[in-house]
C-alpha cells in the first residue's frame, strides 16, 4: 500500500513539474535581456502548479510581512473612520466590532494561506476542486471586481494624500498616476521582489502614525456616543467583515513557494497576526480620530467632504516639513497594498479565461491598471459613498466562498491534501462539475438577499435585524453544499 502510494506521490510530481517546465520553457528563456530580467527576479509563473522540488522558501516569516504591509495603510485607517461616520457610532462600540469580527473573520484566510505549502495552487485555481473548471469562473469575476475596487479605493486614497500634502498644486487626478505607476512596477516583478517590499513597507507608514499620535494624541478624546443601535452595529460589522473576509480568494497565493513540510501551525499564526496587528490598530485608531475630528479645527479643516488625505496632513502639519514627508509617505503607503491586489489580479485573469495561462502574469498587471487609472480618476470625489457600499457587499460573496472551499476540504477531503490529485488540476472533464458549488451559492442567494442593509435595498429581515448578509452566505452556502455535493460525487469521482 505504501509503494503504491509513493508511485502515485511521484506520479503526481512528475506531472507537476512538467506543466512547471511549459510555463518556464517559454520565449523569456530566448532573449538576452529577458533572461536578464529573469536573473533579477522577474516572475512568470502564472497559475500552473509549483512543483514540490520548486517549494524550497524557508522564510516563513515573508508571509507574516505580506499580510502586515498588506493592511498597515491608510485604506485601514479610512475603513475605521466609517463607524462613527457613516453608522453613528461611537468610540467604543466602533472599537469592539473592529476587535471582534477582525479576530473572527481573519481565521478563514489566515488558514487559507497554510495551504499554499502543500498543495502548490493559487487560491482560485484550488478552488476548482470545489468549484470545477469553469464553474470557478464566477467566483473569478466577483474576485476580479473586488480586487479592482480595492485597488480602485487605495489610488482615490493615495492620490488624495499626495494632492494634499502638495497644497492642492497637485491633482487627485495626477496623484492616482503616481500611485497606479509605482504600484505597476512592484506588481510586474512577481513574488521576490513583492516579498522583499513588504517587508519594509509596513516600517514608515509606522513612524507617521506614532508621530500622528504623537502630536495629535491631546486631541483624542472619548465624547458622549449616540445610542447605539443593533442594525448599525450589524451594518458596521458587515462592512468590517468585507475588509478582510474577501483576503480568503488570494489565501494561498503568496505561499505557494514554502515548503511542503512548512509548519501549518506558523504559517497560520504568522498570517493571523498578519492581518489583525494592522488592521485592528490602525481601524481603531480611525475611529478614535472621526469621533475627534469636529471638536478640532484644523482637522474639521482637512476632512473636508470627507478627504481621508487632507485628515492625515492635518494631523501631521503641526510637524512642519517632516510632517509633509511622513504624508508622502502615508500616501505611498497604499502601493503596498496595491501591488500584491495587482499580482493577484493576474492569476485570477487566467482562472477566469484559462487559455491565457499561456499569456506571462504581468501583462495582466498592465491590463489592471489600464482599468485601474481612469475608473479611480471618475470615482474620486465620491470616495465614502464608493467605499461603505463596496466593503458592504463584498463580503457576503467571499463569504459564501470561502464557506464552500472549506467544506469540500474539511467534510468532503477529510482536511487530507492528498486527496487532490494535483494531475488534473486543469482537466475540466475530470474536475467536479462545480454544480454542486454554483446550486450552493443560488440556495444561499435565498437568504442573504432578504438579509442586506444597503443604500440601494434594504432587506425584509435586515430592517428589523441590521446588515446579517455575510454571516448568512457563509452558514447557508456550507450547509447547502454539503449534501448537493454528496450527490454530485455519485455521478463523478473525487479526484
């Protein structure tokens, strides 16, 4: 039985490594100066699997950094702001919804990116083994649009920033360049040059908030809240949720490299505290600053028509020149985020049209942010309106993903990785045929529909509860997919 096993281990290897060998033996291999590029760390691997001779990353701790860089922005501190903005809330019920559902809905990509050692997939391409081969084209939509909007919030940001710092010499619309271009090239160089990066991004976007704290703590008081009620705590939670629960697509997708003997247990902690150190702190801190900001001038002053940018100018101006450097530095902030959302955009582009995995990664980049630039230039002065609804209603289809993902590894797998049969990783015949996943999702549709608190439509159950839509998808999906996909695995083996 063990030999048999260990063949079928080969087996599985020997045809990894040569759907690796296609994706490397291309035309970069041809050309002096882009073996060149190559030397220097260009990255063309796309969404093929990586072999287990290729996983060799002992640095466990870059995943630790991605996710920190990844959220240690002002998009974070922007996210916070809206609980006493937009839902009425005050200092510390904003606080513990950002607690709570940040340590809740953090574990499920945390847990995704312990993935990535084992199997060798990207997110998405693994979700074909729930999904199918074409039925994980959905999602890849959905995925795309949320990648595109975050991305989209984090140039508005940035690009308001730079264009505050400057006095208003610069546009808005110029500053999106800025970032959009810096972003690009970070994206167009791949994984060692990302994890590089984010290792030291997270480091001034540090020193602006202490210095921010520093000068601007006198002014950070607790005044009297409104009442709180259940549906904008609901509403606010469900926006929180939809900051992080949508990580749960890219889970994988930096960790692929690690390992397959990568402790699951560190790759899990370092992803975890990846994600909750910035995100709770620095959502935290936004909220603690909105609830200040009208007892403060000059800080009323820069949040003008809610100008996130001009907010942060206006606590570090008292600083004088260094302060205007520590806000370039805020602004350049969300190229860290940008960057790996860029990376990803690629690899999701090829789950969503799989004869493209032929087509190199970054030329995907370059796409994203032919989209990126004019779509953020259009939608900048409608930046809270654009960003309460976007966070609101992505989470509940990332929800309802990540629900069925993990069902299909842990009730319908066992929670064993060798119960995929990485050979078919791209064979649509022998792949589920996602029916089970897509019929979940449509069920699950059934009750988060009525459940939704948004601008445009108000659910029958969410008038009288609040925003209950992404907690919904994720109990409804699983357990709709479980016995569907039971009945699925009569027609079709599991493979």
């Amino acid at each position: 039985m063990d030999d048999f096993k260990g063949r079928r281990d080969l087996e599985k290897d020997a045809v990894s490594v040569g759907a690796s060998s296609v994706a490397q033996n291309d035309w970069h291999y041809a050309y002096g100066w882009s073996r060149k590029l190559l030397k220097w760390g260009l990255e063309t691997r796309g969404i093929t699997p990586v072999p287990p001779r290729e996983r060799v990353d002992m640095q466990y701790t870059k995943i630790f950094f991605i996710w920190l860089s990844f959220n240690f922005n002002i998009l974070s501190f922007s996210a916070g702001t809206l609980g006493p903005v937009i839902f009425g809330l005050g200092l510390r019920d904003s606080c513990l919804v950002i607690l709570f559902f940040n340590l809740l809905c953090s574990t499920l990509p945390a847990y995704f990116s312990t993935w990535g050692p084992k199997l060798g997939l990207r997110q998405m391409c693994q979700a074909r083994y729930s999904f199918g081969y074409f039925g994980v084209i959905i999602p890849s939509v959905f995925n795309l649009c949320s990648m595109m909007g975050f991305c989209i919030l984090n140039c508005i940001l940035g690009g308001q920033t730079l264009s505050s710092v400057s006095g208003g010499h610069l546009s808005w619309n110029v500053g999106i360049v800025v970032i959009a271009i810096i972003s690009l090239f970070l994206s167009f160089c791949g994984y060692k040059v990302l994890g590089w990066y984010e290792r030291l991004a997270w480091l001034p976007v540090l020193v602006g908030y202490l210095v921010a704290l520093g000068v601007g703590g006198k002014h950070l008081g607790n005044p009297p809240p409104p009442p709180a009620t259940s549906a904008g705590i609901l509403s606010f939670a469900s926006t929180i949720a939809g900051f992080v629960i949508t990580y749960c697509p890219l889970g994988s997708d930096f960790s692929i490299y690690f390992k397959p003997a990568a402790p699951s247990w560190r790759i899990f902690l370092y992803s975890y505290f990846g994600f909750n150190i910035p995100i709770i702190l620095i959502q935290c801190l936004g909220a603690a600053v909105a609830v200040n900001v009208p007892l403060v001038p000059a800080w009323d002053n820069g949040y003008a028509n809610g100008n996130v940018g001009g907010l942060i100018e206006a606590m570090l101006q008292p600083t004088g020149n260094f302060g205007k450097f520590l806000t370039v530095l805020m602004a350049l902030s969300v190229t860290a985020n940008i960057a790996p959302t860029l990376y990803s955009f690629s690899l999701s582009f090829q789950v969503f049209i799989p004869p493209l995995v032929v087509v190199p990664r970054y030329l995907f980049s370059l796409l994203a942010t032919a989209i990126l630039i004019p779509v953020s230039i259009v939608g900048a002065h409608k930046f809270y309106d654009t960003l309460t609804n976007f966070l609101g209603l992505i989470g509940y289809w990332a929800s309802a993903f990540g629900a069925i993902v993990l069902a299909e590894h842990l009730v319908i797998r066992r929670g064993n990785f060798a119960a995929y049969d990485l050979r078919y990783w791209e064979d649509a015949r022998r792949l589920p045929t996602g029916l089970a996943a897509l019929g979940a999702c449509a069920l699950a549709c059934t009750l988060i529909v009525p459940s939704i608190d948004q601008v445009w439509f108000v659910g029958p159950i969410a008038k009288h509860t609040g925003d209950i839509g992404f907690e919904l998808a994720f109990v409804a999906a699983g357990l709709f997919y479980i016995p569907l996909r039971m009945v699925e695995l009569r027609f079709k083996p599991l493979i």
